[in-house]
C-alpha cells in the first residue's frame, strides 16, 4: 500500500522536532481516492475531536500497514521507540468559515496529557490535486501556558478567541505564531509531533467541497508511542 523506498526529507520547525514529508507515498493513491468516493455515504461528523467535515475509519488492517511504514521510516526521527496505539481514517474538510466552532478557528494539537514516558505523533496525506485547498501550517503559543489554556478553554466552550478571525486560521494571531507551511501536494504525506500546534491552511474555503473526488481529501493517521530512552 506504501512506497517501500521512500524518500524522506525533513523541513525543521523551529523550536520543535523537524516535520518529515515523504511524496509519492501510497503506491496506488487514485484507489484510495475512488474508495472515498465509493463510500462517501459512510463518512460522519466526529464532534468528539471537532474536525470540521466528516470522516471514515479505515480499520485496524490499514492502521497497522500505516505503523510499520512509521516504524520503518519516521519513528526515530520524532523520538519514538515503540508504538502503544495507531488508528487511521479519510477526512474531508468541508465546512463554510460562518460554520466554524470557535475551536476550529484555531491551531490545535492531536493530543491531551501523555503519561511520563509517551510520545504522539501524526500523519496527513493529500488526496487531493489543487494545491490550493491547502496543507499544513504550525505554530507556536505567544502566551505562556496559563494564558494559552485559558484562550483554548473558552474557545472549547463556545467563545469565539478573535472577533476578527471568523474563519480558518490561516496567519499568526494575538494567541499563535506561525512558524512554517508544509504545501499540499498530490501524494504527499507529512509525519509531526502531534504535541506541536498546528492547522490545516485552508487559503480558499470556498474551493472546499463535499464530493471526494474535488475535496480536500486527506487520509490522516494517529500515533501513541514509548518514547526512546535519553
């Protein structure tokens, strides 16, 4: 399902572990793509995790597939050792900016508290051809811990965190500063900590689309690990 020579670069986010990007990931992407279409009917709105369009599952065969591509190729570069769970699923953004929970209209992380000794770790592949539907930024808190707490809690609880931000985060604000944006490109995977701060750079929210085929198709995978010994 994966390219096994892959080519592995990474692009340095300041002050955090480096991003690994890997293109021409899936040996057959098209067929993931036309899978999505297939089962367009059976993608659903999680509101436990707040993405803002419906998702899919792909099961425990493909989660373990996408783990022993993460072992193989990505683990020591994020400080990993050995992997605790992984899941993967398709996700397709299709939420209007006037749409959007005021936690959706910041940078997020995919992980709460982590028991000493564990890591976690994302991936994101574009399924999708225009480049313009967006990649991945990251970002930095410009506030200390309490503060940047407290503006996540209340967006969490429904206060919107910038009168001015009304749509996608897709620049610094008064809370993040924006530190680099991975491009999406066709085939293009991208491997992070998932304790980093990050969004999706959606430029142009009114390319997105509920049809798989023209959305912003990604397929995005979620890792929990031991992390190697200092």
């Amino acid at each position: 399902m994966f390219n096994p020579r892959p080519t592995v670069r990474y692009v340095a986010i300041p002050g955090q572990a480096p991003c690994a990007v890997v293109d021409d990931f899936l040996l057959d992407p098209h067929a993931l793509v036309a899978r999505a279409v297939a089962d367009q009917a059976r993608f659903a709105v999680d509101p436990a995790n707040y993405y803002p369009g419906p998702e899919l599952d792909l099961g425990r065969d493909t989660a373990l597939r996408l783990d022993e591509f993460f072992i193989q190729h990505i683990r020591r570069a994020l400080g990993a050792q050995r992997t605790i769970s992984v899941a993967a699923r398709l996700a397709l953004a299709t939420l209007a900016p006037r749409e959007l929970h005021p936690l959706q209209r910041l940078c997020h992380r995919d992980c709460a508290e982590l028991a000493p000794g564990t890591g976690a770790a994302a991936a994101v592949v574009y399924l999708f051809d225009d480049a313009r539907l967006g990649g991945t930024s990251f970002y930095r808190p410009m506030q200390g811990l309490e503060a940047t707490g407290r503006v996540l809690r209340e967006a969490h609880a429904g206060i919107a965190p910038d009168a001015h931000a009304p749509g996608y985060l897709a620049a610094s604000n008064a809370h993040f500063e924006q530190l680099c944006t991975i491009p999406a490109h066709f085939n293009r995977a991208i491997f992070y900590d998932g304790a980093i701060f990050h969004a999706a750079q959606i430029d142009h929210p009114a390319l997105l689309d509920a049809d798989p085929a023209r959305g912003r198709l990604t397929m995005n995978g979620f890792f929990r690990f031991r992390k190697r010994s200092a």
